[in-house]
C-alpha cells in the first residue's frame, strides 16, 4: 500500500515537472553529442541532419559556428539577404570572415559586381582568387588600370584558381600577356615542380607556338635522356624552352651533371641569356647540396636576375666558405624586404667585423639586438651582452584572467579545442587575438596556460612587444618528468625543454601528418627500436602518447643520436631530418655552428635547430637563472671524416 502511494505520487511528481525538464538545458554530454553531429553532418554535406542537431544547442557559446556550418552548406545557392542578415549577427567574427571569403568567391563566380563590391569592403585578408574577382569587378565598371595590375597575378607560384583563370585568359586576349610570359610562367612552375600547372599555363599558346606534347612529357619524367639525346630543330623557340625546362628540371638532382652539360653541347645551342639563366639554377640546387663548385656556377650566372632564394643561397655557399665579400655582395642584391631580414641583417654584420669594419658592423648588430630570437642572441653576443630573462613586464591578475575567459572568440576557441576540434579551435583563437595590446595578450596567454592548452599560451605571450613574461613564453609542465629523463640520460634539461617546445608545443596528443605523436614527436618505427634499445618492457604503440612513456623515449633517441654525432646542433639536426642527413650536411672542414644551423639545406629544419638552440638559452635561463651564451651551446660543428659512412643502418629516420 505505502509503494502504491509513492509509485502514485512519483508519477504526480513527473506530471508536474515534465513541461518545466522539456525545456531544461541539455547537459553538456547532450550538448557536446550535438555540436559534434552538426560538424559531422556538415562534413557529410547532410543540412537535415545538421538542422536537427541545431535545434537542441540553441543559445550555445558555439552558436555562430553552427550558424555558419548551416548557410555554408547552401552558399552557392544562397540569396544577399540571408548572407547580409549573418554578416549582421557575426560580421566581427572569425567565422564571420571566413564566410565572407566563401561569400565573395560565389559572387564572383556570379559575376554580381555590385554585392561582391559591397562585401569586399570589409574583407581585409589577401587571397589571390578575390584579388583577381576584384579586378574583374573594376574592369567591369570599365577601370582598364586593373589590367596593369592584374599582371602580377600572372605569375603566381601554383595553379591559377577559377577567378584568376577568367582574368588571365582576358590578359592574353587584350594582349597584355605574351609568348615570353607565358614561358616565363612555365619556367618558373617547372623551378617549384608545379609540372600540371605548367601544361594549364601552355594552354595559352597557339597551336604554331606550343611545344610537342611529348617531348614536354620526356622533359617533365626523364630529363637527363632528353638533354644527352637532344631533340631536332633546336631552331624553334618551343623545342629550346622544352630542353631548358629539362635543364631546370635535371638540376634538381644532378646539379653537377647539368654544369657539365652547359659546358659542353648546350653551350652550342642556347642563346646566351639562357645559358646564363641556367647556371643560376645549377648554381642555386649546387649550394643546397653544398657542392664545392657551387660559388663558380653562381659566377657563370653572372649577368642573370638571380631572386632573392638564389642570392641567400649564393650567400650561405659564401659563408661555408667564409668569403665574406661574396656574402655582402649577394645580399646588396636581395630585395629591400629580405635584407632587412634579421637572418641577413646579422650576417651583413659578421662581413663587416670579418673585414675589419666594426663600427659598421655594429650598426647592423645593433638593428636586431635584444630580439628574442636565434639572432637576436646572436646580435647581443657580438656585442658583448649575455641573454637573461627580463624581470615580467606584466603578470595577468584574476581579475584579467576571468575578463579574458568571458570574452566571446577566445571562449569560442576553448570550447572548440576541448572538444577535440584542435585546428578550428586554433583558428578562431589567432582570429581573435590579432589586434590584442601587450596586457590582452598575456592574460589570454595565463588563460590558455591554467587550461593546460600550453601551445596557445606560448603563441600568444610570443606576440608582445614591449611587456613579456617569459614565465609564459617559456612554461615547463611535466618539470618533474622531463627532469628525470634528462637526468637518466646524461642530456641537458634547458635543451630537451627547448626542443620540446618547438616540437609540440607540450600538447601531449599532438599528432604529425607523417605519424609522430606527443610531446616530443616520437615516429612510430622510432619509437619501437628506441623501446627496444632501452628495455622498455611491455611498450605498446599505443602507449606513445602517455607523457612518461614519450618522454622516455624521446630522451632515449635523442641520447642516442647525441652519442653517435657529438654535438648538440648535429643531434638537433638529426631529430627533425634524419641522422645522415645531419652528418651529410658537415664540411670538409670545422664549420661554426651559427653557419653549420644557417646552411642547413631544408627551411624546416634549419628554422627548427636556430629555434631549438635559441629556446635553450631561454630555459636554461629560466630554470637556472643564468643563460649559457648561445655561441656557446653552437660551438664548432667538427668536420667530415674521409671514408666516414654517412647512412645509418641501426638508427631509423
């Protein structure tokens, strides 16, 4: 009887409540299965499973972005007025944006001149497809001066885009683009191996001027059998830029045998100002691989425009060879933007000092000392000043703290990365804090720090430029971890923090496109031979994420590389590219460290060792309070040893 009652009142009690539980906020698991289905069903391109997930997250933080996801599945399609009504509601979002890119490409696919000016106004990134869409709307309006400038899109480094393909086909019917620039186009897709994009570039040719089709398909997959077989009628333009675009192509892999080449039966058969152009390419593929002629071909190129990739070559060969007028002279030719470059601004220095001009060489050290960055340490060195961390500037209050947390893109942000939404999440953080002032900037950087996403607190503390906080720009999570490893291992802490940070960023569950995963990025085929070699019981790949277990092995490759190559840049090298790689790019003689780091063949990795060497100085000063000189930890990178194997058969890359 007394259940009776309870089962009867329980079900009064459901009665009264239930309207009032329908329109409860869902719980954040409800929440999150929907934000998660709206993505899912806009990645599908499914609007009816998007809209049913939609309704039930109404008022959610993410809701400009399910806003978003909702009209960009039916943009094409869509009316002014409903783009107009978005760009209303969240026009100074980053989604709001990035509709309106999206909005801008429809436009002017519509040829809707008018709206796309409208919008355009307030479209503020540069993208070359609305750049060309732009100039087709003035043209339009009947402004020929868009012609003039539209040329430069002609030689846009990749495949034209829809707009820019419109555009370019009326330069060539108005005669602004002619056979030479077409050429020019080819060769300069041919240099970046944009093979496609040349055929699309050839297309514009009449059918008199274009070259055999299989003859450009010879030159494209086996250049060296069409330059030791050199084709007939060597008379016609097409058939002499088919071989030089073997040439350009062959160079890439056989610089030397190229130069032979030109010396040889091309020397006939090419005008001058080919064979010029020529040597700048062997010359330029001859100093990424640091061959020793590589100075001597640049000098056979004299004469032809050389840009500014040639000419920084043409300055690193110079340093590995320390002639430091021919460093000077190749960057008195960059362009005004690259020589202010800090890299060629300290460089410029060091030729100055090491021809005995020391207070020019001040002068340009002075241009980039105190930068907290490779060069800048090395500028402050020159000038006899040691790094150390600045007492913080500013250091966020609560106060700031809670203010940044409410502030709606940078809500929008963590909310997108907690749910594993990492690259949109990262997207709408940059978005928004692109015109913070210093104090914005650190107190969203303590934000992001006490969620643990530390790869956002150093980004963003990275950006100040008067009030730093090192303590943020430099974190050390897992200290405890990570100074244990290095410990074990015989291997300096400032160094493997400093590597750590330009590896992930400390996010544990990072992931590269390549396969290597957590906080020190350890490859899966490196990961098990380092198991192995350390004893790692019971490792399982799966486990490679887990902070100790990543760290155990990151630490253990990279003593193992250390050991094999003794010397910190060399190791630092090899953990990024591969250990031979790192020996194969020593010289015949002792190379600075500085030069050794600077005319590192890859940008990745030279980037990475210069960043990885200047976080180190950073961390050391950080945990030790005093910074070990960076000239120091560069030191002098010993010289290759004659008959020294250069792969590595018991280490994987």
């Amino acid at each position: 009887m007394i259940f009776k009652k309870f089962r009867s009142l329980s079900v009064l009690l459901a009665l009264a409540i239930g309207p009032v539980a329908l329109c409860a906020a869902p719980s954040q698991k409800e929440s999150d299965f929907h934000l998660l289905g709206t993505f899912d069903a806009y990645r599908a391109g499914n609007p009816m499973k998007l809209a049913r997930h939609a309704e039930k997250i109404e008022g959610h933080v993410l809701t400009p972005w399910v806003e978003y996801l909702r009209l960009s599945l039916k943009l094409d399609d869509a009316q002014a007025a409903e783009a107009r009504a978005f760009f209303g509601k969240y026009g100074d979002t980053y989604v709001g944006e990035r509709l309106r890119g999206d909005w801008l490409k429809v436009l002017g696919k519509r040829g809707d001149w008018k709206e796309f000016d409208r919008e355009g106004a307030d479209y503020a990134r540069d993208d070359v497809e609305i750049r060309c869409y732009a100039w087709l709307s003035r043209l339009a309006r009947g402004d020929e001066s868009a012609l003039a400038e539209a040329q430069d899109m002609w030689l846009y480094p990749a495949e034209l885009p829809p707009g820019c393909e419109t555009l370019a086909t009326l330069l060539w019917e108005r005669g602004r683009i002619q056979v030479t620039d077409v050429w020019q186009r080819v060769r300069e897709l041919f240099e970046e191996g944009q093979i496609v994009a040349a055929k699309v570039a050839l297309g514009y040719l009449p059918k008199a001027e274009s070259p055999d089709e299989r003859m450009l398909a010879e030159a494209a997959r086996h250049p060296k059998r069409l330059l030791t077989r050199l084709p007939k009628g060597m008379d016609k333009r097409a058939t002499k830029e088919v071989v030089v675009l073997a040439a350009v192509r062959h160079a890439r892999i056989d610089p030397e045998g190229v130069a032979e080449m030109l010396e040889g039966p091309l020397a006939q058969q090419l005008a001058e100002e080919d064979l010029r152009y020529l040597w700048g390419r062997v010359a330029l593929d001859g100093a990424r691989i640091h061959h020793e002629q590589a100075l001597r071909w640049y000098t056979r190129a004299n004469g032809a425009i050389l840009d500014d990739l040639q000419l920084a070559w043409r300055a690193r060969a110079a340093l590995r060879r320390g002639a430091w007028q021919t460093v000077r002279d190749a960057i008195d030719r960059m362009s005004p933007e690259t020589r202010r470059e800090a890299a060629w601004t300290y460089w410029y220095g060091r030729a100055l000092a090491a021809q005995g001009e020391a207070t020019g060489a001040r002068a340009y050290y002075l241009r980039v000392a105190g930068q907290t960055d490779f060069y800048g340490l090395l500028a402050n060195e020159e000038l006899g000043y040691v790094g150390t961390v600045p007492v913080a500037g500013y250091t966020p209050t609560d106060e700031d703290v809670a203010k940044s947390r409410n502030h709606p893109g940078l809500a929008r942000a963590l909310e997108l990365i907690r749910l594993g939404m990492r690259t949109e999440g990262v997207r709408e953080w940059l978005f928004t804090i692109r015109h913070f002032d210093d104090r914005q900037l650190l107190s969203a950087a303590e934000l992001a720090r006490r969620a643990g996403i530390h790869d956002r607190a150093i980004h963003t503390a990275d950006r100040t430029v008067r009030s730093h906080n090192f303590a943020l720009r430099y974190p050390v999570p897992y200290h405890d971890v990570f100074r244990e490893y290095a410990k074990s291992n015989g291997l300096d802490e400032a160094w493997v923090l400093g590597l750590v940070r330009q590896e992930s960023r400390f996010v544990t569950d990072a992931r590269s496109g390549v396969g290597a995963a957590g906080l020190m990025q350890v490859m899966p085929r490196t990961a098990k031979f380092v198991a192995k070699k350390i004893g790692l019981k019971r490792f399982r790949p799966k486990d490679v994420t887990e902070v100790q277990t990543n760290v155990s092995l990151g630490t253990g490759y990279l003593k193992i590389v250390l050991d094999q190559l003794g010397h910190p840049v060399l190791a630092s090298a090899a953990y990024n590219a591969g250990p031979s790689r790192a020996k194969r790019w020593r010289d015949a003689r002792p190379l600075e460290g500085a030069i050794y780091a600077e005319t590192i063949p890859f940008a990745e990795t030279r980037d990475y060792v210069k960043k990885v060497m200047a976080n180190a100085v950073f961390y050391s000063a950080v945990l030790n309070k005093s910074a070990t000189p960076i000239k120091a930890r560069l030191g002098t990178v010993p010289a290759r040893v004659a008959g020294e194997p250069i792969e590595d058969d018991d280490l994987p890359q």
